[in-house]
C-alpha cells in the first residue's frame, strides 16, 4: 500500500512540477517580484486553492513552489484571455 502511495506522489509531482516552457520568466516582472516575496505557505496555499493536493505542495522546496505558483498564474491568466476573446472582446495583450 505504502508503495502504491509513493508511485502516485512521485507521477503527481513529476506531472505538476516538470520543468516546461512556462515559468517565472513568462510573467511580467511585477508579478515574478510577487511571487519572490511570498513566503512559502502562501505560495503552497496558492497551490491548494489550485486544486493541488496537499501531500505533493507540502514535499516541493521553495524554487518548485515558486515555478509551480508562476505556471498557476499563467494558466489562469491565459484561460481569461482566452475566454474574453470568445466572449468577443477585443484581443488583450497577454504579455506572454
């Protein structure tokens, strides 16, 4: 059982913290300095109320927080604009 529990944490973390084309560097420099100064439990609270589960966010060090909070953002930003551009709004510029 113990196994069963580790093999899903580690598929959990690899899927959710893998190194991939969105990170800090996406973001505009206000919101990286954002995420910098965020202390490690907001930044893990960020993930939960992500639907992150709790064992994966609370195992991670602060510099997997940190890309893990920045992609989070990102996709959250990304799914606005694309829902405004839907919507018929106008193109918003994304930064990204």
């Amino acid at each position: 059982m113990l196994i069963v529990v580790v093999c899903v944490l580690a598929l959990n973390l690899y899927s959710c913290f893998r190194p991939s084309r969105v990170g800090m560097d996406k973001l505009p420099a206000d919101q990286q300095a954002a995420i910098v100064k965020f202390s490690s439990d907001r930044l893990r609270q960020t993930l939960l109320s992500a639907a992150e589960e709790e064992a994966t966010v609370s195992t991670i060090d602060r510099g997997a927080l940190k890309e893990a909070a920045a992609k989070q953002k990102l996709q959250v930003r990304l799914s606005l604009v694309h829902w405004r551009e839907r919507a018929g709004f106008e193109k918003v510029r994304t930064g990204v």
